[in-house]
C-alpha cells in the first residue's frame, strides 16, 4: 500500500492533496484515474476465453451491429413464376435484399428470382410497400439487381473494404425473411476469403434461403457481403443451395458490388469464358498445360495451343489450374486478360477478351469425393 | 472483484437504459462525503485491486465458464426413451426435470405412446417413466418419475428474450449420449422471434403460438424437449420437433418460449383439464367469401403459381363498383400476401361472405388500396 | 456535465490507442477479443494441410504435427490415395507426402511431408482437460473449397466429452471422442480441431447427418489427441497398429455394478486374477460405472500397452497392471482393410458384416472404387516408401529400428565385445552370483546351485533358471541383439511406444523374433539406454521381464549396475552388479 501512495504522490494533481478547494477536483482525478485504470481492467478481463461477461458484451455488440444495418435490410415478396427448376422445388417465401443506391437500388440473391415472379414487391424497413423491377442479374455471382421507386432516399449501408476483413472475425448473416418488422440473424466467423474463384468470401453463420439476399456484416454493423449459394465446382443456377445451413456459404464482397454497380445498372453481367481445357481432373493439383481449345473460343482466337502451359495472368504467376480458374473465373465476359504462356522454351504473351457463352467457365465441372464418416 | 463486475453491468445498463453510469455516480458521492485523504485511500485500494487483477487475468475470474454454467444444469436435461424405432421413427427423446419431486417437461410425441417410458438422468440413473398428461393442442407432455431431490429448471424463473440472445440448446439429439453421460450442447442465437401462425400453411405444426427461431442446428431427431437457456444457464425455451418450412423447403430450428407452456404444465400438474386458449389459429367461417360473390374472374389458372391477375369483371358487381379493373394483380387481401391464384382462393375460404376486405393490386406500376364488401342483393 | 466530458475524453484516448474511431466502448472489448481469436486462427492454419488423392478424384485434411514433416489425417482419407499423397498448406504451395502408418481401427493414419525441415506444426495439448462448452475452432477443406489452400475455418464449442461412437464392423470406431458444434462438412476428415488457444485436441473424423443429406446438423465428432499421442509411436512404426482388447466382457449387474461376464483363460487379465463376476472398477485411471465407460476407454490404447485396471472381489480391490491384447489377428486386420470400408452402423444395431451396397463411409459419388491410382510415385515418395506384409510404410519402421539401435550402440558399445560376457555381483538378499553369457548358451551361478541353458533350446523347453519365466534366454537374447545387430537377430523391427511401469515417458520398443521366441527391448527415447528386456517364451505365458537401472560408467560404457527380474506377479530376484567383463 506503501509504495503504491508513493507512487501515485508523485501525480502532479494527486500532490494538490490537502487543499479543501480541490477536493472536487481531486475526487475527479481519481475518478479520472480509476476510469483509466478500469478501461485497462477491463479489457484484460475480457480478452480471457470462456467469459461469460465477454460474451453478454459479445452478445449486445451483435444487436447493436444488426441495428445498425437494420435501415438497410429489405423484405421482397414475389408473386406467381415458376415452382421448380430441374427438379428441385422453389420456395415462394420471402427473400431479403440490401440497399446500395440512395435512390432505389436494391441488390439480392438471384436464388430468391429464378422462378421468374411475374411481380415483386420489396417492404422497407418502415414497413412501406413497394413494386420492384428487376433490371439486371450478374449471373457469375448470382445477384440480381432490383430497382424501386422510394419516397425518400434510402439508406445505404457502411461496408468492409476487402483489404481489411480478416478469417476469423465475427460474421452475422442479417435476413428479414421471417418478420417484416424485425430483421432475422445468425452469427458465425467468416471462414475464409477469396473462395468460388475469388467472387466469394465464406461464413459459416447459418446461411439459407432465411437470408439470401442478405448482408453479412461485421461486428461493428458493416456489410462484408451479399448472401447467396455458390460452389467452386459448378456454374449451376442453384450450386451451393444444398449447403444451405451448413456452415459452409458465401457472401460476395460489398466493395465488388459497389464497384461494379454502374455496370451492373446498365444490364446483366456474364462470367468471361476463355474456352480452353486444363490438365488433371482436381484443379488444386492440376498442372497448368492447356489441352484442348474450342473452336472459336477467345483462347483459339487470340492464338491459345493444347500444350501451352499457362505462367501468367494479368502479372500474376500460375502454379496450377486453380490459379488459372482463380483469375479468370472473377472476371466479366468483355473483360480482357494478358495471359503469357510456355510454348516449349518460348515464352508468349496473348491478349485475350472474355466471351459469354453457356459452356460455364470453360473449364469443366468436376465432382470430387469430399471425405467424412458418417453414422446414419 | 463483484465490484467491478458490477461495473461492468452498469456500463452495459448505461448502454441499454441510456441511464447515467451508476459506477460514476457511486464513486463520486463516495469522493465527495470522505475526507481528501480517505477518499484518495479508498481509491488507491481500488486501483491496488484493479492493477492486481490486470495482471492475472486468469486466476481471478469472478465470473462463471460456460463449462461451470454447464456443470450446473446440464443435470436438469434428461433422456426419454419409448416407442418407435421403425421407419425413421427414433425411440427417444429429450427432456427437462421441472421439479425436484421428478417432473419432467418434454414433447407429445409418438415416443411417448407406450406404457414403458424410460427416463435416463445426465449421471445413468435411470428411472420408468409416467405419462402425467398432454396438452395436444400445444404439443407438450409431463412426465412424472419417482425421485426426489433432483437438480431441476424453476420453470417461473424462466425468462423471455429477444433476438440476438446468446443461447445453448441442451439436448440429446440422435441419442448421442448414451450411458451415465451428459446430453449433448450447442451454442447460437436467437434469430428471431416469430410466430408459427404468421404464414398460413408454413409450418405443419399444432403448436401456433411464437418461437423463437435458432441459428443452431438444433432440431434433430431426439433433441425435442431439450431445453434452450441463456448463457448464464437461465430457462428460456423447449426445443420443438422437426420442422419443414414449407415456404422455401428449409429445416426450422426453433424452441417454444416457456412462458407459452407454464399454464398447461401447472394444469397438467395439478390435474387439471386446461382450458382451450384464445389464440387458437383462425378458423374458416361457415359462410366465406367467394370471388364470384365479388364479380372477380382471375384470368385462367394453367400453372404451378398462376398470378393472380384480373382478367374482366362481372359489370354492377360489388368490385366492378369499389374501382378493380382488368389486368391488376391481386397481392395482398386483408394484408395477407397472395402468391398465386390457388393461394387466393384459399385465402377466401377464411373470411366471412359478409365482411369487408381490403385489396392491394398492382396497376401500372402502382400499389393501388380498393375495399370491397359483398351485398345479398348485389345493390349497397 | 465535467464528469461526462472526462468519459469522453477517456474514451477517445482508449479509441486512439486502439485505433479505432466513434465506436462505444463496448465494443472495444469485443474487438480485442475478435483481433486475439483472428491472430489464434492466423497462426493455427498455418499447419493445416488439404489432402489430395494424386489421383486427383478425392481428398481430405490433415495437420502437420512435427517440423520435419510428419501429419495426421484419417485412415479413410489416405484409404483411397494409396501410398502417396499431395498435400497443400497455406503458404499456398503443394508438397509430396508419403504414407507412413495406419491405425484403421481408430481412423487415423500418420505421413509424412516433404520438402521441408521446418514446417509450422500444431502444438498438441492435453484433450482430457476439454470440457463442454469450451470454444473450439475446426479447420480443414469441406467440399474442395480451398482451391488456394486456405484452409476454411468453423467455430464452435464442444458439446460432450467421452463419447463413443460405434465402429464399421471393428474399423473406425469412435471411442472417447469429443463431439462439437463446429461445422464439420465432407473434406473436413482429416483435418484438426483447436481449442480456444490454437492448440490441437483433436482430429475431426465423423459426422452425424439428418436426413437432408451430407451436410453438417450441429454434430460432429473428433478423435482426442491424447488417444493419438497414446498410438503415436506405433504409428510412426509403419505398421498397421491394431487396437486392444482386455479378453474378458462385461455386463451390468441387477445392481448397476460392471462385472465380468466372460474372460478368456489364456488372457492377461486372467492371468493377473480378473475372474468372472469381478466387479471392473476403473480402467487406465478412469472409473468405470458402465460397460461402455470400459469399451470407451479400451479405444484409447493401443495393442500390447500395459494399463492398470482394479477389480472388486468380495469387498477387496485388486490393482493389477494389464497387458493388452490386440482386437484382430494380424491377417484378419490386413483382409479388412482390404475390404471396403463399412457403413457405420447405428447405435444399437449389430455391426453388418455383409458388404452393403453404400460403398466408402466417405460418400460421394456410388460408383467410388478402391482405386491404386497408376500414376507414378514421386522420386522423393519411392526413397521413403517400402512394401511389406503386414506394414504400411516398412521404410519407417526400418528408419525407427536403425535410430533407437544406433542410440543405444552409443551410449553401451558393446558391439565389438565378441567375447564371454561375464556379470558378478551380489544379490540383494545376500549371497553372490555369477552370469556367463557366450554365443552358445548362458550359465548362471549362485551359492546353492548352478543353472544352464543352451543355444538351440529357444523354443522354451527349459525356462532356466526355475520360476525366472527364462532369465539366461532373455540374458542370452540380450546379448544376441547386442553383437549381432538387427539383421542377423533374427526379425528385429520396431514395434512403437510402450509405458514403462515406473516411468512417465514411453519406451522405444524393438521386436526381435529368433527361433520362436519373441523378445522385447525397451529403450529410452532420451538417451537410448536399454531400460528393459520382456521375454516372451510362449505367447500365452507371461514373461521374463528383465528392467536394467542404476547405469553407471565403467570400463568406459555407461552399463547397468542393477538389474531387477520379475515374472508374472512375482519378484524373481535383484541383481546387483559390481563386475562385468565382455
């Protein structure tokens, strides 16, 4: 105790003590200092895992984040379409979409579109009707882009520029498919960045048809994404539906959204396709070396070969087709890549311009064996 | 150390209530009644305290682990085992001890349609189970077995919370925990709270009443009847049986709030027969409305999910008069979202021929609002 | 009004030195808690590996658990990749893997990556101090997400300790694992579970799926490090490890005790006195209340190990030390694992041991088959690979033999003493003694009589000396293994790690097999000295154990000047040795 009160003495204020007239002033630098010292207290307390008190801080932080996004977070209805594609079976519940544009836009899963509603009506948070029009759909991260007609400007959310989200932070999937009035969420981290390609970042928060559409935001209210099923494997308009609550699902980066809406305002936007075939069955391992091109593809048009092994794209160096499937599978048909390639000792360089076309990215689909015992 | 967890609390009040920070005040009237130097003497003790707890962070945690909240009542779940066993049809289910005498509060289900019910407590002990009663409307049963002094959930110290609580879902889902072991936990939050009724035809349940909806997979086969509390171990709900979002074909996870079950878990108790409760869902009218009452003609209804358009209306008709015209799409009716014409004409057998509706059509781009009300006589 | 000010104030210096701006300051805490998790997770992936068949058609996850290189995956992971494998991490680059050992009962397998000699491992940490409703984080790569190798990572927290879960037929059971929430998807097989610190608990393996098909419903289940730590040693033997069984069942009586129902004669246990109706007490430190508490904890150990079990019988608790015996015959292991793998069964139901028509517990598509995938192994793999019956990787168990053999010949040098070996002293209930070991035979002299026994005689017609269960054949082997090195033995290979009563650490044990009798060397692993000699005449006798202690220099070899001889339950004598001449 000793020490402690020499210590503290040697506080220029603390010396004052002694004087009647600071004792106000004196009972506020403690409380200064206690406050300062409580801060410290405080976060050493609850940097220790398996806090409860941490955890009920954890717990308002989540509310206050979903609040925060909440004016953001629209519920869309859809009337008549159709009731399955392929075989499986279309809801007809309501979806979720996110405000990007003061003035009406609003982006959301194109899962909650693909039976083609005859009519969709978006409810804003404050509970106003509106008819929407769909004007267009990026059918490389399956998003569509709706449009209403609002009273008063919208609110647009705060995002998380991509360069700072981070694997492991918190991640909260916000929908408001169950209640117009309140918004529906789930917590998770976020899982990993850079996945299907580099379109999506993962969470494993309970994702589903409850918040497609939705934002996923930090835990300061911020959006890192737009909810919507996605696989690496397949092109398919439902891949990655199947995962839905599994912990496993994506989000597409907001700043990608926010950078490509005045394309996107303009019309749909198509995954580029090159048109060549790669080497190996598993693109994580697969050599590089191209072996086939099709006919008219913009690989065969830009002078591709079977047998040239890819080394880079647009600067970036290429170990395995995963990288290759990685550059190119982020970009838009119309979009250009320099691709340099080994053809034997020479090496060349080609330009090329991504195409729309249905064979998906060019490279084909793969079906791999996902190892896990089970008991039934 | 409470002190300073009192603090905590009250900044997190503060941040709730927006009230002023109790800590602040209670020093500073503290400050302010003692001497300088007594004051000063409090304070540093207070900081002595602090500094010390700073630096071991670990040793003096005065606040409980989620394993310590655990230990304490993951002996009130229980194991229910009974018929089934066929067909997908697991032979058992969860449960909770509502009473130290053995009162357990679980699910109706099939499990328990059998004279041997068995009872397995979180330490083995295993006991022959008693179907005290049901309330089928709510889905709920009470178990009796014949024990005293059990660990137990009060279920009048159950508490109601909102969306975005921490919970962990305590239940013995695909009848993992087998011997003298504890039923399994998971962790999440409430998604939301929302009422199973809200959608007509959503949710294949008899219980109507609200849920709250988890982020957690917790509705397995054997976890109904396992509790849901806070992270503080407080009572907040039961975990209910599987459900099919019929809307988007999704598995609900969800549990139904206690303060919804007390009332026929206390008449189940006392013996009562319990009264039928008022929310019971809408029942269809013996007379409804019909859109030929109206003078509607929907355009002709070929697909899955025709919309629901206009196509001409019967002249003089009650809606020919309030302003529907050809070619609007039908939305809303009385609120309630229409999808399709079958759900329209659905939608129609539950109001009554004599009432006013509301329609919410979209023409031209525009949400246009019509009452319309149907008259014997086709005059007003 | 001040009072509000100075919050303020405080606040935003607290916000400044942490960075961050207009935030409340409850969230600050929350962030620091978010940034510790993020730096956790960031260092823990750094160790994950995405398991690739070279194939290229399926795959899984692992963890490297050593610098230089050695993973752990599953057993039904590497099953389809044969015996190479490609392993990606997160530096983002693709390594060569080979396999190294297999422990199919318990789904793990142990290989080995190549190219470096610093790869970031998983800090192991003590998986029985895990209690439910601790955080835990799963990473791996479910559904080939990781295309660039970055790991996914799932958060969770554990929702039961000391589960059991059933096995296919005996492969992959689950014993004493831990269940969590964490997702754990198909891909994840393989691939470790942390606790809230980063450190490895366990590794994820099996998952229980709902009837919406192969994706996660909240449970999950991984084998406990410290299960794996127990078979470590055997895995890095190159075998086939087998699991253990105590030759004895048991039931629940009327009044919930565990007793003996059935015990085999020729058993261990019988032999340290477990007879029927005994009631099981506790088993390797564990109390045992049901029969599945005992099955539960048998999974845990491996074949061969010694571990303490106590009995009831009327009234009085026996505390013996068990040897176990293995599950499966070496050829019965070796067909199985041939097999597919089965389906687990559910709880309850009797393991089929028909084939059925699901194929691999791995899923995917119906058509999968056990594919020996022609692609050529890399040259780094064939330098570590070699076949042999009845082993994994035979390389490794050749590598382990030559390490514990060359640290031993160092620290005794004893290989160039060709000659009689003599050890005198004096026992230590008094009286002197005299040992003679030469090629053909060994000789022991005591005051009161003289024993001998021959080379030639190892098929254990004469145990010599009386009641010592074979001491001068053990003496004799000792000797043999010494001079004569791992090739001419007879079969010399390394069996794994073994405890030692008395010890906290494992043994290295070598196996040496000569003329039908089966002699076991104990080593420590530290400084390679010979702890002890088990010799086993017959297979259903106990035998000869011969523990060397008090080493001290002389002659210029560190040797044993003590040397205890036990057989069965019994002290056959103390040695203490004041000369030896080689």
């Amino acid at each position: 105790m000793d020490d402690l009160r020499c210590k503290f003495g040697h506080h220029p204020q603390a010396s004052a003590c002694g004087y009647e007239g600071y004792l106000f002033e004196i009972s506020k630098t403690f409380q200064t200092l206690l406050l300062l010292v409580w801060l410290i207290g405080y976060v050493a307390i609850v940097s220790a895992d398996d806090r409860i008190e941490l955890e009920m801080l954890e717990q308002e932080a989540f509310r206050a984040a979903v609040e925060r996004v909440a004016p953001s977070v629209v519920q869309i209805e859809t009337v008549g379409g159709l009731e399955r594609v392929g075989k499986v079976l279309l809801g007809t519940g309501p979806t979720t979409g996110l405000i990007v544009d003061p003035e009406g836009y609003i982006v959301s899963s194109a899962f909650g579109f693909l039976h083609r509603p005859a009519s969709i009506l978006v409810r804003l948070p404050d509970g106003v009707l509106k008819p929407a029009e769909l004007v267009s759909t990026d059918h490389s991260r399956m998003i569509v882009l709706l449009k209403i007609e609002p009273d008063r400007p919208l609110t647009v959310p705060e995002i998380v520029p991509a360069g700072e989200m981070r694997v492991g932070q918190w991640a909260i999937a916000v929908g408001r498919a169950f209640d117009s009035k309140q918004p529906n969420m789930s917590v998770g981290i976020l899982s990993a960045r850079n996945r299907i390609w580099g379109k999506a970042v993962q969470t494993d928060a309970a994702v589903s048809p409850n918040n497609y559409g939705g934002p996923l935001i930090d835990v300061r209210g911020r959006v890192l994404g737009v909810l919507v099923p996605l696989s690496p494997h397949s092109a398919n308009r439902l891949a990655g539906y199947k995962w839905y609550d599994s912990g496993v699902a994506f989000a597409v980066p907001a700043e990608h959204i926010f950078k490509t809406l005045p394309r996107f305002r303009k019309g749909d936007l198509h995954g580029g396709v090159i048109g060549i075939a790669l080497k190996g069955k598993n693109p994580s391992i697969g050599e590089p070396v191209i072996t086939a091109c099709r006919k008219d593809s913009p690989a065969a048009k830009a002078g591709l070969k079977p047998g040239d092994r890819i080394v880079e794209i647009d600067g970036k160096k290429i170990a395995r087709t995963a990288d290759v499937k990685e550059q190119l599978g982020r970009r838009y048909a119309g979009d250009k890549v320099s691709i340099v390639v080994l053809r034997g000792q020479q090496r060349i360089e080609y330009q090329v311009e991504l195409e729309v076309r249905d064979w998906g990215l060019g490279i084909r689909d793969w079906n791999p064996v996902f190892h896990l015992d089970s008991n039934p | 150390m409470q002190i300073l967890f009192d603090h905590l609390a009250a900044v997190l009040a503060r941040r709730v209530d927006s009230k002023p920070p109790g800590l602040s005040r209670r020093k500073l009237s503290a400050g302010t009644s003692l001497t300088a130097r007594r004051a000063s003497t409090a304070a540093k003790f207070f900081l002595f305290a602090l500094l010390v707890h700073t630096c071991s962070s670990h040793s003096l945690a005065a606040g409980a682990s989620t394993a310590e909240v655990l230990d304490r009542i993951q002996p009130n779940v229980v194991k229910i085992y009974g018929a089934g066993g066929f067909r997908g049809l697991e032979p058992y289910q969860s449960g909770m001890i509502v009473s130290a005498d053995g009162h357990i509060l679980t699910v109706f289900s099939y499990v328990l349609d059998t004279d041997q019910i068995t009872a397995v407590l979180a330490d083995g002990r295993r006991f022959e189970a008693r179907l005290l009663g049901a309330d089928p409307r709510l889905d709920v049963a009470v178990l009796k077995i014949d024990a005293a002094e059990l660990p137990h959930f009060d279920l009048g110290e159950a508490v109601e919370v909102d969306a975005g609580t921490r919970i962990l879902a305590l239940s013995n889902l695909f009848g993992i925990a087998i011997g003298n072991e504890p039923a399994s936990v998971q962790h999440g939050v409430v998604s939301v709270k929302t009422g199973l009724a809200a959608r007509r035809g959503v949710f294949n349940s008899v219980y109507r009443g609200p849920v709250y909806v988890l982020d957690a997979a917790t509705n397995n086969p054997g976890a109904a009847g396992g509790a849901l509390v806070t992270r503080t171990g407080q009572l907040v709900g039961m975990i209910g049986k599987e459900l099919r979002n019929a809307l988007n074909h999704t598995w609900l996870n969800y549990a139904l709030p206690i303060g919804q079950l007390r009332e026929s878990v206390e008449a189940i108790r006392a013996g009562r027969l319990v009264a039928a409760r008022q929310d019971e869902p809408k029942q269809k009218p013996a007379r409804s409305l019909r859109l030929e009452m109206l003078g509607i003609v929907l355009v002709p209804d070929v697909l899955e999910r025709t919309p629901p358009y206009v196509d001409h209306l019967r002249s003089g008709s009650p809606a020919a008069r309030a302003g529907l015209r050809p070619d609007d799409l039908i939305l809303l009716v009385g609120g309630r979202l229409i999808t399709s014409c079958k759900v329209l004409n659905e939608e129609m057998e539950y109001i009554d021929f004599e009432d006013r509706i509301r329609l919410t059509v979209l023409r031209g781009g525009e949400l246009v609002e019509l009452d319309l009300q149907y008259s014997a006589n086709g005059e007003e | 009004m001040k009072r509000a000010v100075i919050i303020v104030l405080l606040l935003g210096i607290a916000t400044t030195a942490f960075g961050r701006t207009e935030q409340p300051p409850i969230i600050q805490a929350v962030l620091e808690a978010e940034a510790a998790r993020v730096a956790v997770m960031n260092r823990a992936k750094e160790a994950v590996v995405a398991v690739f068949s070279p194939g290229g058609k399926g795959g899984g996850s692992g963890v490297v658990v050593t610098a230089d290189g050695y993973a752990l995956t599953n057993f039904h992971v590497v099953k389809p990749c044969g015996n190479a494998m490609k392993c990606g991490m997160a530096d983002g680059k693709l390594y060569d893997a080979v396999i190294v050992g297999i422990d199919p009962a318990g789904d793990i397998a142990l290989i080995k990556l190549f190219g470096r000699d610093d790869f970031p491992c998983a800090e192991p940490a003590d998986s029985d101090l895990v209690q439910p409703g601790d955080w835990c984080f799963a990473m791996g790569n479910p559904f080939m997400l990781a295309t660039d190798f970055q790991p996914t990572v799932t958060y969770g927290i554990v929702s039961g300790v000391h589960r059991y879960q059933y096995p296919a037929g005996t492969l992959l059971e689950y014993t004493d694992c831990i269940q969590t929430d964490a997702s754990i998807n198909p891909g994840n097989s393989g691939g470790p579970l942390f606790d809230a610190r980063g450190r490895l608990i366990g590794i994820n393996g099996r998952a229980s799926f709902e009837k919406r098909g192969r994706v996660n419903v909240g449970v999950a289940y991984a084998v406990s490090i410290n299960q794996i730590k127990n078979f470590m040693g055997h895995l890095r033997s190159g075998r086939i490890v087998d699991h253990a069984t105590l030759g004895a069942t048991v039931a629940p009586d009327e009044d919930g005790r565990v007793v003996v129902g059935d015990i085999l004669e020729n058993c261990d246990a019988y032999r340290r006195g477990l007879r029927y109706d005994d009631e099981v007490v506790s088993f390797g430190g564990r109390p045992i209340s049901t029969p599945n508490d005992l099955k539960n904890v048998l999974g845990i150990f491996p074949k061969g190990w010694r571990v303490p079990l106590s009995f009831r019988r009327d009234g009085r608790r026996h505390d013996v030390l068990v040897r176990l015996a293995g599950l499966h015959t070496a050829e019965e292991l070796l067909s199985k694992i041939k097999g597919r793998l089965l389906p687990s069964p559910k709880p309850g139901e009797k393991p089929k041991l028909k084939l059925p028509k699901i194929p691999l517990p791995g899923g995917g598509p119906k058509k999968t088959k056990l594919v020996r995938p022609r692609i050529p192994m890399p040259e780094i793999v064939k330098k570590h690979f070699q076949q042999k019956r009845g082993y994994a990787n035979y390389y490794f168990n050749k590598l382990n033999r030559q390490r514990v053999l060359k640290a031993w010949a160092e620290q005794s040098d004893t290989a160039d003493c060709g000659g009689a070996w003599t050890l005198a002293g004096e026992l230590s209930g008094g009286g002197a003694y005299r040992f003679e070991l030469t090629d053909s035979g060994a000789r022991l002299e005591l005051p009161s009589a003289e024993f001998q026994w021959a080379a030639g005689d190892e098929s254990g017609a004469s145990l010599e000396p009386p009641q010592s269960g074979g001491l001068l054949l053990a003496l004799y082997l000792w000797r043999r293994l010494a001079l004569l090195g791992p090739e001419q033995f007879g079969e010399v290979s390394y069996l794994g790690a073994f405890p030692v009563v008395g010890r906290k650490e494992n043994a290295d044990v070598l196996l040496g097999l000569h003329g039908g009798v089966e002699c076991r060397f104990l080593f420590d692993p530290a400084d390679g000295r010979l702890l002890a000699v088990e010799m086993f005449a017959t297979e259903d006798a106990d035998p000869c154990e011969v523990l060397f202690t008090e080493y001290r220099e002389l002659n210029g070899r560190l040797l044993p000047s003590r040397m205890e001889v036990r057989h069965g339950d019994d002290l056959y004598g103390v040695f203490k040795i004041d000369a030896n001449t080689f």
